[in-house]
C-alpha cells in the first residue's frame, strides 16, 4: 500500500484515470506473481512430504511413525496456500479501489483494459490457491507407482 500511495504522489501529473488504471494493474500483476509463486510452493511442499512417506518413513523394518504420518493423523490441517490466498483477495481488492477513490475517477471501461486484463490474471492465479486439490493424495500415488517400479526393476536386475 505504500508503494501504491507514492505512486500516486508521481502520477499526479497525468490523468487521474491513467493513473489510478495503470497503479492498480501493477499492483494486481505483482499480487498474481505472488500467488503463482505460493501455489508453486504448496505444490513442492506437497511433492517433498509425499516423497518422505513413501522412501523414507514407510522403509521395512521401520514401524514406528514418523513427522508426516504422524501429522496426516492429527486430520485436516489449515491450508495455508488457502490463508494466504485471503490475504491476497483483500489485498487485491485493496490494491484497486485505494487507488480509485484517491483518484475519484471513474470505473474502468472496455476501452482502459489494463485494470481489466491484471484482474483476469489475479483471479486465474487465485483460484488455484483456493482450490480443494488432494495434492498430497495426487502426488503420494506417483511416488508409490515410482517405488514400486524401482522395486520390480531392482528384482530383475538382481535375477539376471
């Protein structure tokens, strides 16, 4: 928000629709570039923990459980790409109407698209950070079809 105000401050000199249009389109591609980056770490996340399970704390001879079960078994946990993605609605929604009204202009129309366009790309990167995805259950398949296809390879090799 204060990147948002002194820019305000340099854009007096145009017109208040310029300004206000273009200071809110920046600020909403730069809160979609955070959300990309934050459903890209969740994505991660959910990849390294799976990974751990399936090579690491379900090993034969090792019973007892370890972090990620142990946390799989306390339930649904808070999503935090979802947390984050409120902060980022209210900051997107921040983001356009401080400056509008600093402005007092008028809403955008189809012809000044950028408030528009930056919009569109908020909202395609906000969804998937909303989104009820078993990332975890997705990725935890796939490392175990990989394990058990590193298994059946290493019998052949120790056959032939």
């Amino acid at each position: 928000m204060v990147t948002a105000i002194l820019a305000l401050e340099l854009l007096k000199g145009n017109s208040a629709q310029t300004s206000w249009s273009l200071l809110s389109s920046l600020l909403l591609v730069f809160l979609a570039s955070l959300l990309a980056v934050t459903w890209y770490c969740g994505v991660a996340n959910a990849k390294a923990s799976t990974y751990l399970v399936c090579f690491h704390e379900t090993r034969a001879g090792s019973s007892a459980p370890k972090w990620e079960t142990r946390l799989e078994k306390l339930g649904k946990a808070v999503n935090v790409n979802q947390l984050l993605a409120i902060v980022y609605l209210i900051l997107g929604a921040l983001a356009v109407t401080v400056p509008w009204l600093s402005a007092k202009a008028t809403l955008p129309d189809l012809s000044n698209a950028k408030v528009l366009v930056a919009t569109g790309l908020f909202v395609a990167c906000l969804v998937p950070n909303f989104a009820s995805w078993h990332l975890r259950g997705y990725f935890g398949k796939r490392w175990q079809a990989i394990r058990v296809d590193e298994v059946r390879q290493d019998g052949e090799a120790g056959a032939g």
